[in-house]
C-alpha cells in the first residue's frame, strides 16, 4: 500500500492510503545496493529496493546499467504497483510466458 511515514511530536508513523478498510502491517526493511553509491538514482533505486519493489542482482548489488528483460520489467511494475495494475494474462506481454513471472 502506497505510504508516507511522518512526524508528529518527535515520533515516526506510517500513514498508509488505502481504499479499504483492512488490517495492515509496516515493515522497516532498508536496503541500499553498493553499486549505486554514486549513481545519479541511488535515492530512488535504494527506496524501491526498501519497498520490495525491485530486487537487484544478487549478492547486494543491483548493476544500474545492465539492461532488463520483458518478464523482470513486468515483474517489477506490477511489484510496484501492488497489483493494482492490470492483472497479469497469457499474451499480455509479448515475448513473456506465464511461468517467467513470478507475481
């Protein structure tokens, strides 16, 4: 779920958006990949990894420059967008079959 931690008197919450009324856990999960230290994307490729949004390379690195397949790309925006994106069907991607997905 989409959320915003804030600050009120000192003290850190978690203001989740959602359209339901549900029961929600926070993690606090940071993850920072080493070899993005000077790239121009490390705040936001450190945040997404955080969020499990992406997942890097292996071994703490997530390699900004390596180029990504059809079935990762899709992995990750429907990661990113909790399922709240068109749902995942035979063909939907070209060139992805439905066991390259894990959703």
């Amino acid at each position: 779920m989409p959320t915003k931690i804030v600050v009120i008197d000192g003290k850190p919450y978690a203001q989740i958006n959602s359209l339901t009324n549900s029961v929600y856990s926070v993690i606090y999960s940071p993850i920072t990949f080493a070899d993005v230290n000077t790239h121009w994307a490390k705040e936001a490729v450190n945040d997404m990894g955080s969020r499990l949004v992406i997942d890097g390379s292996g071994e703490g690195s997530f390699e900004p420059g390596r180029d990504i397949t059809r079935a990762e790309f899709a992995d990750d925006y429907h990661k990113g967008t909790r399922g709240h994106a068109a749902r995942y069907r035979e063909g939907y991607f070209q060139g992805c079959n439905q066991g390259q997905l894990v959703l």
